[in-house]
C-alpha cells in the first residue's frame, strides 16, 4: 500500500508539472521506475498505459479551460502516434534512442536558452504574436516527437512545446494544452505498440494504477494553472525547466564535468531565478500600462 501511495504521489506530481509546463511527466515517473530496477521496456510500457488516462483527463481539462487549438492538434497527434508505435516496437525488439540524446539534449539545451531570452529579457518586445503554424512544421515535428518519447521513455512534451515556444507563433498556455491534449494518441499508440510487442502478464500493473490515480487527480489543478500565468512567466517557467531537465545530457555531450558542471548548474539556477523574477516585474508593469491606457480611453 506504501509503495502504490508513493507512486501515486509520484504521478500526481509528475502531472502538475507536465499540464503546467507541457513535459516531463514520461521524464520524471520513468527515471523513478529506472531508479527502483523496472526494466526501461517495461517501464516506459508503465508510464505510456497510465498516460492514455492521464492524458485524457488533461486534454479534457484543457479543453474547459480554453487551452487547446483544435485545427493544431490533428496534424501533431496522428504523426506523433505513428512515431510512437514505431519507438514502442524499436524499444522493445530492437534498441534504444540512447544513441540519439546527446545531440537531442544539445538541441533542447539550445531552445531553452532561445526561450529563456525570448519570454523573460526582451522587456519592450511582444514575446508572442500570434501566427499560423504550418503543418510541414507540425506533422514532421509529430512524427520525430513521438517517435523519441516511446524508444526513449520521454520526450514528446520537451520536444513539441519548446520547439512550439521557439517560434513565438502561438500562446504558450496553447502550446500546453494542445501539446498535452495531442499526447493521448501517442500514448495510445505507444501502449499498443508495447502490448504487441511484450507479455501481457510481465506489466506491473500496480505501477500503472498508482500514476494513474495520481495524475488524473493533478490534471485539472494543472490545466488551471497554465489558464491564469501570464505568457511572459510561463514561458519563462518552461525555458529553465528545458535547461535544467537536459544539462546533464548536454554537458556530458561537450565534455564538461565534476565541479565545473555543478558551478553551470549553479549558473543557470540564478539566471533562472533572475529572470523569473523579471518577468514577474515586467509583467506586472505591463499590466500596469495596460490598465492605464483602459481607463484613459474608455469604451
């Protein structure tokens, strides 16, 4: 019973941060799995079964909170669920998409920055305005997605939202919601490519029910959140969590390690921090000036 809490407390987690910020829920429920000797096949099988529920109720949660762009979500979820069958059977018969992390890692790491300059440090510029994303970005962007999130037990949210965020083409509480409403075709689409592929009996079920149980709970708090921070903040929210989620890969595809990596994570913890606290600032002047130009000229 102890350990069903703990990993329901584990899911609930895992689900605030992923309907808050659009990833992490594959990364951080599968490195506990890892950690306690699950086998990767059976741990990502794991985590993509409790994601089909999770995912529904975020994606429903999104939905009542406004948080989705329909016209999006088709050309991203039905390339990312091929992608995801196909990582699901590469994972489980064949190899893993370890070879492929460092230069992800390298990608992601450089997106974080880009966003983290983008939404937090450019004080007189718009970070979004809202354009038409094409489908030759999304549909490939699907695919690739996918495909790393079931070969590597995580990626679909650290790949779609930062590479969404990058383009300052929608909202980013859009970006969430659609990326996390998408993910339940993945997910489908992993679990199925898992059930064909491994024995039946050799899930744990148990692990299942617990993060289920705790990320259905989390969606709707989550989906909440991302409905009332600010564009300026969330975005700045996801762009340290990019940094922080991939340096470790990042820096060991450089070669940087011991104390100097600890001394960069350091670093990028206090700009992460310095730039939160920004953007809270700007934001709160911008709003300020908004509220001004309101009453100066009334409807």
């Amino acid at each position: 019973m102890r350990s069903f809490l703990v990993l329901a407390v584990v899911g609930l987690v895992a689900q605030l941060v992923d309907g808050s910020l659009g990833m992490a829920y594959g990364v951080t429920s599968q490195s506990l799995l890892l950690a306690v000797g699950i086998a990767p096949a059976l741990a990502s099988t794991s985590v993509h079964i409790a994601e089909v529920g999770t995912t529904a109720a975020s994606g429903v949660s999104h939905w009542r909170f406004g948080n989705v762009d329909w016209d999006k979500v088709t050309w991203l979820a039905i390339p990312g669920a091929i992608g995801a069958f196909f990582g699901a059977v590469v994972l489980a018969s064949v190899l893993t998409a370890e070879a492929a992390e460092p230069l992800v890692a390298i990608f992601l790491f450089s997106l974080g920055v880009f966003i983290l300059a983008r939404f937090s440090f450019r004080r007189h510029e718009q970070p979004v305005r809202e354009r038409p994303v094409s489908r030759a970005l999304l549909a490939p962007l699907g695919l690739v997605a996918g495909f790393l999130d079931a070969a590597g037990g995580g990626g679909w949210g650290p790949i779609s939202t930062p590479t969404l965020l990058s383009s300052g083409r929608m909202q980013p509480r859009k970006i969430v919601g659609t990326v996390d409403t998408s993910e339940f075709l993945v997910a489908l689409a992993a679990s199925i490519g898992f059930l064909l592929t491994l024995s039946f009996a050799d899930i744990p079920w148990q692990v299942v029910g617990a993060l289920l149980v705790g990320g259905v709970i989390a969606a709707p708090v989550a989906a909440y959140v991302v409905r009332i921070l600010p564009a300026r903040i969330l975005g700045t929210a996801v762009g340290g969590i990019i940094l922080l989620t991939n340096a470790k890969t990042f820096f060991e595809a450089v070669g940087v390690a011991g104390a100097f990596a600890v001394l960069l994570y350091i670093v990028i913890l206090v700009v992460w921090a310095a730039a939160l606290g920004f953007s809270i600032v700007v934001n709160r002047q911008e709003e300020k000036v908004s509220g001004t130009a309101s009453r100066s000229h009334p409807i």
